[in-house]
C-alpha cells in the first residue's frame, strides 16, 4: 500500500500563514487611495487650490477690488514696440498706447498731447519724443463699402496702424511678445488683477461647492438610509417631504429667504444647504431598499446590531459608488448655482467675486478678450477634474466589495 | 422716456457736435468716402454693366445717389426684449416706440429731423398760440381699408388720458398744456374734457392752455398715434395680435411670435405706400449684447444697438458699420431723501458728487467717450435764441461746480463739513442697480472711487429690470438708485419736470418749492423768459443735488452697409419708411 501522505514540518506550516497586519476600515481605505495615481493627483490638486485660495490673496500686489481704469482689459500675453532704445509701448486693442519696459512691465499712460477723434491719431509724449500714433488705417483695412474682400487678409490688429516718433516712422513689426509682468494674468474690464480675483472666487467657488457635498452626505444620505431602511410608513412620509421640497423652486427659495436675511454668501449656503440633499436622499434610499434584502444585512440582524449601526455600517458603504458619484456631480453644480444667484442679484454682491460671476462678467468680451474667460474656466474646471478623480478613487476604496 | 436696459453708450465729443440732431442717422452722410458714389464699387459695377449690356442696366432700379436697389427688400433688426405692450397709448418704453413708430402714424412726422405732414397735410396755429386745428390728408386709411378719421384721434388722445386706461405717459398731454389734461391726470375733471375735438371727419382742433413751443412735434409721440375704437381692449392685446392689430403707419404686423420676433410688412393702404421700399421687417429679440453681436456679424440681423461694451473701443476704431448717434438723456444717481437722514445733508450730496471721476468712467468704463455729466439737462435741447441749452447753462455756471474728474479736496472738505472727517462714522451706503453687465461697471468704479477718495463704503446690491423700477417707483431703496432718463421731446421742460414735488417720476422725494415755482412759471410763459426760468430751475436742482449726474447718453449702432437711409428721431426712434436695402456686389 502506497503512502501517498507525507508528514508536514512545522516550518511549512507557519510559512503559508497569512503575514498581514490587521487593518481598520479606515486604514484600509487610505492604503487603497494612496496605490490610485489619479486620485492623489486629485487629491493633492484639491489642497493646492485650496491652500492658493487661502493664503494666495495674501501674497499678491492687488486686492481683488483693486482698480486702475486706464490699465483696463490688457492681456496676460503682450506685445511690445520699440519706440526709441530705452522707450517700449504696448498697443492697447482699444486703439491707445500704453507705456512698458522691455520685459513687459506697465508703467503707465504715456502723456497725451493730442487727440483727434476725425483724422484718427493720438501724440503722445514719451520721454520727451513725440509719438504720433495714426490708426486711420484701421478702417479701410477692414474694407469700405463694396470691398469687404480686404477684411479677410488683415485682421490683425498689428497692420492697424503706424507710429511715428519725432516725425519719422518705426518700423511697428519689430515687436516682441512677452508675458505682462505687472498683472500674471491680465486685467478685467475695470483694471483690475484677473489672478488675483480668480483666487479670491476660488474662496466662495469653493466654499460653496463645500457645503454642497458636507450637507449631501450629512442630511441627504443619512435621510435616505432612514427612508429606506425603516420603510413603511416612515418612508413614505419622509419621501412626501422630499417631494414638497424639490417642487419648491430653488429661485423661489432664494427669493423668500432674501425676506429675512440679505443676499450674500450666507443666503447661498443656507440654500444650497436646504434643497441640495434632495436628490441624495432619493439615490441612497433606492439604493438602500435593494440591500437591506440581501443576506448579510439579515446576517447584522440576526446577530443583534442596531439599526442605525446596519445603515452606517452596512448599507452606506455598500450604496457608496453611486453616492461618491453624485457627490461629485453636486460640486459643480452648486459652483454654478451659485454664480446664477449671484447674477440675478441674489449672491455675493459686487466687487465680491466667484468664478461663475468672473466668468459671467467676461462673457461680453469673449471676442476681444478671452483670456478674462478662460482663467475662471480653467479654474472651475481643474477643481471639477480635481473631485470627479478624488471621488473615483474614493468610490474604489470605499466600497466594502471590492475590497481584497 | 425711462431707459430700458440700454446702457452701453459711447460718442465721441466731436461727433456728437458734428452731427447735429437734425442729421439723424443718415448713414451715408457721416462716412464720407461713400457719399460719393464714383469712389465706391457699386458705381464701376454701373459702368460696365451700361458698357456690356444695356438692357440689364434698364432692369436695375437704382438709389438717388446710385445705389443698386435690392430685389429682396427684408430688414432685420434686433429689438431687443420683448415689448411689453405695443398700444400706441399704453406703451412706455423704447422698444416697443420703435414698433409704434413704424406700424402707426401720428398728425405729423418727424422726418431727417423736421417736422413733416403725416396723417394731417396742414394745420393753422391760431395768433394766441393756443387752437391748433389739423387737416387730414384724404384718402388715408386704416390696413384694414377703413378711413383714417379725426374721430380717431379724439379718441386716442382721450383714451391716453383716461384713468381706466392707466397711461404710463397720461401726464405727457400735461406736458403738452393741453386744455384740463393736468386737472384730468391728477383726477379733478372728466377725461371727456380734454381739449381735442374732431369738427369733422377730417378736421380735428385742438386747443391748449399755454402756448407751448414744442407741441407740434409732440403730435408725433407715440402716445398721440390714432387707434381705433372698434378694435382696442383695456390690456392692449389687440396691438400683438395679427388679425386685430390695424394700425395706420408704412407698416402692418403679419405676425408676433412671443420673445423671438416680430414681423411687420408694408401696408398697402398706407398714403405714401408708393415710396415705401421695404417689404417686410424682421424684428427679433436677442437680449443678450454678445449674441446679437455674433447674429450682426454673420449676417443674420442688419442692426443692433446693444453692443458688448468690451467691444465698443476697437469697433470705433475699426468698423465703418459702427455709429454714434446722439441721443438726448442722462445717466444719473439719484438719493433716497424721504428716508436716509444722512443724505438729506447737502454736504454729503455734494461730497460724493466731487468725488466722482466722470471722464474716467466716459474713457474707460463705458468706452468711446459719452459726455460726463455736470448738469442734469444735457447737449440736444435748445433755448428760445436757437442755442444749446446745456452749453449755455454749464457756460454761465461754470459747471454748477461739478468737477468733470474728481475734484478730491473739495469732496473731502464737503464730506468734512458734514460732519465725517476721512469719511469716519460714515454710514454703508447702498447702491442699487438692474442687473446688466454696463450698469455694473459703472457701480463698481463709482464705488471704488467713493471708497479711495473719501473712504466710504457702498455695497452693491442689483435687481431685475421689473423688480428695479418697482422698488424705484415705490422708493423702497435706502441709499441711491441708478437712473437714466431720456428726453420725449427735445425741450430741457421734458427733463426737469421729473424733479417737481408731485410728479410721478420724481422717485428721490425731492421737493422744492423755489423748483417747482419756476417749472411753474415756465408754463405761462414764453420765448426768452419761460427759458429763463428753465435755467433758473436748473440752477436750483443743481444747487440742491437731489442726485448725481455720471454722463449723457449715446446711442452707438452697428448697421449693415446694405441697409440705405435708416433714420432715428431726435429721441431716439428708428423709422424705416424711408429705408431701402441697396445690393453692394
């Protein structure tokens, strides 16, 4: 008879045993998080915006009601003539010369001698020279009547116009493009720092989108997880209400608070923080009536834990993914809410600033200038990327199912 | 007439000199390389088609100064908003005057800036100044084909009047001094009573209390055009209703679609439907400045007048389609006197009158340079001896103090005298305005500068055009208010008489007794010394400060080179009778 056994030493034995170190929850969650690349990223990026939006206003020159008028509307980018060795002008898209060192920094209006509106020409005084700058040119460089084929070659603005110093003519192509030193990201219609505005919105952009998550996950999935748990009657008169409270229009909500309080931040928050844990509520308690019938929840109860220990324990973290998701999805959309209100004159009141009203006020200028544009656009959408991979990698390592 | 959202404004000084209210917007006439047709394109087009074939030339219909006439006579334009109503008597706002002004036709017409037989052929002035009698033209109908009567006029008049009607502009036919229409608005005396009579069918009498200058031209005011008693109801329905919707101008309404266009076409019972060019008009009704702006530049509307003010610096520059046209009115501030005890202070008033940097606000805010405001009255409306009552007013009075760019140490003291040293102790003014992109602007420079130069704090606070002028109307603001007010008839009479105690636009609770003396004086007189009084009453508003004049409106456009001879009224209105679309290639 063969002996197909063999005797297992005491060493084999304790080799195959598990090594791992015990982990909470928590720390099981982190470890997870920290091994995803694109959720750090979001992460880190998520903290840098919002470290810029807390102390970056400190370290700029301007305060973000900051206003030199003649300094309106000039871009991040600029391009700068010579006029004589030591004198460097920047031509204005508004038809105006404004003086500038080599390296692109503002150093203001030069003097103007004259103006003359009819033959189109402005002399100025510059160091001394006088500086003659004739843009007669522009308007038949766009084409006169019949002959609008002219528009189509020379759109530029460079081939608009001339300058002379003392008399003689300057050769206007030899300009160089360099960054504005003065203002990082250019001005708004008012003279204002763009960068400096955009990180003072970043403040109410993000404070708002804050709130909108913190009351989602506080009120909306803790009201749903009851709904859904408990049903029966308690459900159905705890949905009713969420009923009421989503035909309320949001307007309307904001206009009748306006009655006791006055517009401002607080107003947006208070909001945002009535209706916004609507939708949150409904999600998680569909999500929470499919899952308290599955067997480990019949499991938890068998074993005597408490109800609402099943719903936080339990249940929650099993419905995460969906409510990760629509977390993610209620940042923007407050982001956005809050710039509606604040256009219709329901929020932050003027000179006061987030990104939805910065990007609102450049709409107007889009064609001319828009970088005013696309500085709050990249600002609203990196933080939008920022949370949707911070809340992917959380869906991940939150989700009890997944986890090995 | 209360300005709607129209803000954005530039004009440059000398423009608005050069052209003089009469020359209205005669597109051709301010570019001067296309007055003359031999330097432009179409004319070498004439040439070789008169060399090449002949009978093609025959074909070609052409303007009077040469212009290759079009073959599809469609105008579009951007009305902007929605007209609340188009009631020639309920109507109060420039939108909806626009469509008035082309659709019906008042006694008179105010063409290239004269005053031309419209629905009457003549009329007598009677010695004393005060019956006007007008003989209709024959053969004028209505577009349903019915004639035009002096009945129908009667009636309108009395319907404006009438306090059933609730007429925004009832007190207009007060302004006029037309018999017991003062005594008739403030509820006195029947509404029958007023001083209109049609004698016949084609004579209509109308007689006034005072002599009063600009009273004819008032007869083609939108609230005087002739509506039918057969077909109006009490909420003006009627006006946007195709079938219902008969009126007596060059044009007719074919049809209204809510908040996204109008169309009118050319109403062949018109008396002068012969001369008329245009077929059809597009209205549409694109609120936003920048969408507009694209619809102009692809081709989709042929004018605008709301342009992005971001644009306004380089078009002035660059676009031969971009034009100024005066436009008489004043973009001002006004207080709330009734109920803020810190404003009732004079000191105060003027203080944050000095502080204001107007030419910045013209140059660099509201672009292309508007006229900064020194007095309430501004450029456009003349006195007795044909002079500009504005020039003459500020000249005489130095600018009733007020510094065109912020005159620091004056408002400093001012503020000082009042009682708030550097602006200490001073209370957080509030600073309404409807929300719009210009407006805001504006407030916000005008609230830094308060803020840098005399160290007061204004918040902000802005409100739906609707909601706006409810709580202006209403005085529920605490602080100031933004205002604009553009003039209904070039007389400086329909400017001031806002600031008499009990007009019902006075929305600042303003009340004067030495002002409302003079405006009253001024309406039993005549010639040098009624305008005497007027300057007087100007003086005493402007002594008084019960607001804060910023700039005097323009009205900048963009219109197509393909739209020939549009015009705009001394106040502000297009007409397009005379319009043609001309073929440029």
């Amino acid at each position: 008879m063969n002996n197909e056994w063999t005797r297992v030493t005491r060493e084999e034995m304790t080799g195959s045993e598990a090594t791992r170190k015990s982990l909470t929850y928590w720390q099981d969650v982190w470890r997870r998080l920290r091994q995803n690349v694109m959720a750090m990223t979001g992460l880190i990026m998520i903290i840098t915006i919002s470290l810029l939006a807390i102390f970056g206003p400190m370290f700029s020159d301007f305060s973000y009601s900051d206003q030199v008028l003649a300094y309106a509307n000039i871009p991040p980018r600029i391009e700068v003539t010579k006029i004589t060795d030591d004198h460097y002008v920047y031509v204005h898209n508004e038809f105006r010369l404004i003086e500038v060192t080599a390296d692109g920094e503002l150093i203001g209006i030069p003097e103007e001698i004259e103006k003359n509106t009819i033959n189109r020409y402005i002399t100025y005084n510059i160091g001394g020279n006088e500086v003659k700058f004739d843009y007669s040119s522009a308007m038949a460089s766009t084409g006169k009547k019949g002959s609008t084929a002219t528009e189509e070659v020379s759109n530029k603005m460079i081939d608009k116009y001339e300058i002379y110093v003392n008399g003689s003519p300057i050769d206007k192509y030899n300009a160089k493009e360099v960054s504005n030193k003065t203002y990082f990201l250019g001005t708004d219609n008012l003279g204002r720092d763009v960068w400096t505005r955009v990180l003072y919105g970043a403040r109410i952009s993000l404070t708002v989108g804050l709130v909108a998550s913190i009351v989602n996950v506080f009120i909306g999935v803790l009201y749903g997880g009851i709904a859904g748990y408990e049903g029966g009657k308690v459900d159905n008169i705890m949905m009713r209400i969420v009923d009421i409270i989503n035909s309320v229009p949001l307007l309307l909500i904001v206009i009748m608070l306006m009655v006791v309080i006055e517009p401002g931040l607080k107003t947006i928050i208070l909001t945002i923080g009535l209706v916004y844990w609507v939708g949150m509520a409904r999600l998680v308690r569909g999500q929470v009536l499919s899952l308290k019938e599955q067997e480990f929840v019949l499991a938890a109860r068998a074993l005597g834990v408490s109800k609402g220990k099943i719903i936080v324990r339990h249940l929650i973290p099993n419905a995460i993914g969906p409510i990760v998701v629509s977390m993610m999805m209620a940042i923007p959309s407050a982001i956005f809410t809050e710039s509606f209100l604040s256009f219709i004159g329901l929020g932050v009141s003027a000179p006061e600033a987030s990104w939805g009203t910065l990007a609102n006020d450049a709409l107007g200028g889009i064609r001319s200038y828009p970088y005013q544009l696309v500085v709050p656009s990249i600002a609203i959408a990196l933080t939008m990327f920022a949370f949707n991979f911070l809340g992917d990698g959380l869906r991940d390592a939150l989700d009890p199912r997944l986890r090995k | 007439m209360k300005l709607n959202k129209k803000f954005m404004s530039t004009m440059a000084l000398v423009l608005a000199s050069s052209m003089a209210l009469t020359a209205c917007g005669s597109n051709d006439s301010s570019t001067p390389s296309t007055s003359a047709p031999s330097t432009s394109t179409p004319s070498s087009d004439a040439s070789s088609n008169a060399e090449a074939s002949t009978p093609v030339e025959d074909n070609v219909r052409r303007t009077s100064d040469g212009y290759k006439i079009s073959d599809t006579q469609e105008f579009i334009f951007n009305l902007g908003a929605d007209p609340l109503t188009i009631d020639p008597q309920l109507n109060s706002a420039t939108d909806g005057s626009h469509v008035i002004t082309n659709m019906f036709e008042g006694l008179i017409r105010e063409s290239g800036g004269e005053v031309t037989p419209g629905m009457a052929k003549s009329w007598d002035i009677s010695d004393d100044g005060l019956t006007y009698t007008f003989h209709l033209r024959d053969g004028i109908k209505w577009s349903d084909g019915q004639p035009v009567v002096a009945g129908d006029f009667e009636y309108a008049w009395k319907r404006a009047v009438d306090p059933a009607t609730a007429s925004k502009y009832a007190y207009i036919f007060g302004s006029a001094n037309i018999l017991n229409a003062n005594d008739i608005v403030d509820g006195k005396t029947d509404f029958n009573e007023l001083g209109v009579v049609a004698l016949d069918d084609k004579t209509l009498q109308v007689t006034l209390e005072m002599p009063t200058e600009y009273f004819l031209r008032l007869t083609g005011f939108p609230t005087f055009m002739p509506v039918r008693e057969d077909i109006v109801d009490p909420d003006g329905i009627w006006a946007k209703k195709p079938e219902t919707a008969i009126s007596n101008g060059p044009f007719m309404l074919q049809s209204y679609s809510m908040s996204d266009n109008m169309v009118l076409v050319k109403n062949p019972n018109y008396w002068n439907a012969d001369n008329i060019e245009l077929e059809k008009i597009t209205m549409r009704m694109i609120t936003e400045a920048s969408t507009a702006y694209t619809a102009f530049n692809s081709n989709e509307v042929y004018l605008i007048d709301e342009i992005p003010t971001a644009e306004i610096g380089n078009l002035m520059a660059t676009s031969h389609e971009f034009y100024i046209e005066p436009y008489i009115g004043t973009y001002f501030l006004i207080f709330d006197l009734e109920d803020n005890e810190v404003l009732q202070d004079v000191n105060v008033r003027k203080a944050l009158n000095y502080a204001i940097d107007r030419t910045e606000i013209t140059e660099h805010v509201t672009k292309g340079g508007e006229i900064p405001a020194t007095s309430f009255v501004g450029p456009g409306f003349t006195d007795a001896n044909g002079k500009d009552f504005y020039s003459v007013g500020n000249m005489e009075h130095d600018n009733y103090g007020i510094p065109k760019q912020a005159d620091i140490a004056a408002a400093q003291a001012a503020l000082a005298e009042a009682g708030y040293p550097n602006g200490e102790g001073f209370p957080t003014l509030e600073y309404m305005y409807n929300t719009n992109d210009g407006h805001k602007a504006v407030a916000e420079a005008i609230q830094q500068m308060w803020k840098e130069n005399l160290g007061i704090d204004v918040t902000l606070t802005n409100q739906e055009w609707a909601v706006f002028q409810e709580t202006r109307n209403n005085k529920t603001f605490t602080g100031l208010a933004r205002h604009g007010w553009i003039g209904d008839y070039a007389d400086p009479n329909t400017m001031l008489e806002m600031f008499i105690s009990n007009s019902a636009q006075n929305n600042m609770g303003y009340s004067s007794e030495e002002f409302d003396e003079q405006l009253y004086l001024s309406r039993v007189t005549t010639g040098t010394e009624r305008m005497d009084h007027l300057y007087k009453a100007q003086e005493i508003l402007m002594n008084d400060l019960p607001l804060i004049p910023i700039y005097y409106y323009t009205n900048p456009l963009l219109v197509k080179d393909e739209v020939h001879q549009w015009e705009i009224t001394s106040t502000g209105k297009y007409y397009f009778g005379n319009t043609v679309m001309i073929d440029l290639d």
